[in-house]
C-alpha cells in the first residue's frame, strides 16, 4: 500500500510517500523555523501563510525523489488535529482534494497518533507497552496494547517540556528552539550546580507540572525571592541544572508507568526525544529494570509527514477511512 503522508500542524511542512509498513520513498520536511525564531517561538499566522507556501512543493519533492507518480498512491493521509487550526486546514484540504480528484480514499491523523507509533517506522514495535509524547505542545504518557488501542496515564498541568525548554532558553537568552540550545550549553555546565525542582508531584505519581520548575530558574536569573541574580558564566550550570530536572521527572514517571503496568517496552515520540540526556538516562536506567526503551530515529522524532502516513497505514488496514467532510481540531483525541 504506497501512501502519501501530509504533516502541516504546527511550524513543519511535510510530505511523504511510504510504502507501508516501512518502505519510505521520500520524506521531505520543509522547516519553518528559521522564519518564527526571530519572534521566540511559532507565530499561527505565518505558520498558515508558510504552510500554503511549501507544501505542495514539499509535495512535489516527495514525488520526484521517490520516482513515483501521484496517480500510484493508494490513499492519503493527513494530520487533522491536534495543532494550529490554520496549518492543518491547509493540510487536510490539500489531502481532501487530491483524494477527491484521484478517487483515493482519505485518512485524518491525529498528530499524536502519529507520534506513538513513530517507532514503528524503524522496526515492529512490541505491546503492551508505555510511550511518552514530549515535544512542544504534549507531555503525555500512554499504555498501549495494540497501534490502535492506546490509554492517556498522565498528562501536564501546564507546560509541555519542550515549551519548558524553549521558555527556558529565552530566560537564559538562548536561540530558539530551545531544547537543541539549552542541550548544547549544559555540554559546559555542572548538572548539579542548582537544586531544582522535578516536574511531578512528590507522590511521583498523576500528572507532570513545569511551572515550578520553569519560575526556580527564572529566580535564578532575575535574583527575586530573596536570591542575588546568577552571574552570566553561571548560565551553562542553570542549563544543565534545569536539563536534569526535567530529564528526571519524564523518566521517573515513564519507568513508575512501566512497572505499574508491568511492560517491558517503554517508546518514546516528540522533539524532546532528541534530547541526548533523556535518551542516555531513560535506556539505562530502564536497562537496569530489564526494560527496553526505545527511541526513534532522530527524523521520526521531531515533526514530520513519515509518522503520519505510518499511522495512516494501520487506519487504512483497520478499515478507518475519513469521510471529506471530516474537521481538523485544535485538540486531541487521545486526550488534550
Ligand atoms: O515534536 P516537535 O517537533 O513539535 C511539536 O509537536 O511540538 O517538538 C518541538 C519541541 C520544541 O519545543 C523543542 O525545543 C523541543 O521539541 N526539542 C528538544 C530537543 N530538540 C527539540 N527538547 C529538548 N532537547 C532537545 N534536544
Ligand atoms: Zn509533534
């Protein structure tokens, strides 16, 4: 089954041919990045007017590069929720359309899915199993029992850590995004030079929370309550200081996720998942549990159109198809 994958929900355009399950003929991603870091962060407007702009040529690309013909696709699959409404309406109605013209069916993604089963890209994955999505916009932690069959355990009351990170970085002047950069700048700094607080409740169980966390390095920084400002050398040890914070309450509640529910499988989506402390942390310390955490390839990590149409594959196969009436949403329906 060739299917074409359209991912346009937030500040990525992507498009791409998979041959389900694994087979990918092309995966092209057009960042927009360079275009929002100027204003610290996504701007819905420009997302919208970038979407319309390189989609179709991100189309295109895919195509050409798989050697492929648009007329052999056997179904489309497009995110249709969870994001920017602007992006995913230029995404589902260039979807929409071409099903329309070529006679193919239609499939609405939720991003998230998308995101979970991004591991399935790289080989079979195994259930039951518990999978995090961390990126910009989620903190969720799921337990699966088959790709389409998945249970929301714990959500954020706040921010989503990349959001944290991004945050984060701006406090500390860093470029956004900010996980990449704050990343790079604990590669200089003492991880334990501050004490913050980890982003869970002291239970370690429900649901995760980044304010406290997110204010105690801005205290840092601005001197308040009480505390004299950082010293700008010291910026490379709140970096790392925050980064571990963070870190330990994602794999804290992943591995108390893992157990409670006794897997052996632990999977991980989103742009945090790029994150080298997360991933070295996670795999070792799951390791020592006789779990296995598993990591996509970084490209399947980070927002992408391959994810989208590996999820459309094993909708299609269930028989999921979308109506061409079918709305995009802000929201999710694997919760948030
Ligand atoms: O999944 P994604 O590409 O888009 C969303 O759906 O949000 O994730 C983007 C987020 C950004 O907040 C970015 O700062 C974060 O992922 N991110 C990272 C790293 N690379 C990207 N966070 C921590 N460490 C990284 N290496
Ligand atoms: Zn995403």
């Amino acid at each position: 089954m060739l299917v074409l994958g359209l991912e346009s929900t937030c500040d990525e355009s992507g498009a791409c041919l998979l041959e389900a399950p694994r087979n990918l003929l092309a995966n092209v991603v057009r960042s927009q990045v360079p275009s929002h870091s100027v204003f610290g962060g996504v701007v819905p407007e420009v997302a919208s007017r970038l979407h319309l702009q390189y989609l179709a040529g991100a189309l295109e690309e895919a195509l050409k590069l798989s050697n492929r013909k648009i007329q052999e696709v056997d179904c489309i699959a497009a995110s249709n929720r969870p994001g920017l409404l602007g992006g995913l309406l230029v995404g589902t109605t260039l979807g929409k359309s071409l099903a329309y013209s070529l006679g193919k069916p239609f499939i609405a993604v939720d991003h998230l899915l998308g995101h979970l089963l991004a591991a399935d890209l790289d080989g079979d994955m195994h259930y039951p199993c518990v999978a995090g999505i961390f990126s910009g916009a989620h903190s969720n932690v799921y337990i699966g029992q088959s790709p389409l069959d998945w249970k929301l355990l714990a959500r954020t009351r706040d921010d989503a850590p990349g959001e944290a990170f991004d945050k984060v970085a701006r406090i500390l002047g860093l470029p956004y995004p900010g996980g990449p950069s704050i990343q790079k700048s604990a590669e200089n700094g003492d991880e334990n030079a501050y004490d913050f607080p980890i982003p869970l409740p002291p239970s370690l169980e429900g649901d995760f929370s980044f304010s406290g966390l997110k204010t105690s390095v801005l205290y840092q920084v601005r001197g308040q309550a009480g505390k004299t400002a950082a010293a700008e050398g010291a910026y490379p040890d709140l970096a790392a200081s925050f980064q571990r914070a963070a870190v330990e309450g994602l794999v804290k509640r992943m591995l108390q996720a893992a157990e409670e529910e006794s897997v052996k499988a632990i999977y991980v989506g989103g742009g945090v998942a790029a994150n080298k402390k997360l991933r070295e942390e996670l795999t070792h310390r799951a390791e020592s549990m006789g779990i296995r955490a598993v990591f996509p390839t970084f490209a399947f990590c980070m927002d992408n159109a391959a994810m989208i149409a590996g999820a459309g594959a094993k909708l299609a196969e269930a028989g999921r198809f979308s109506s061409l009436n079918e709305d995009v949403a802000t929201g999710s329906v694997l919760g948030m």
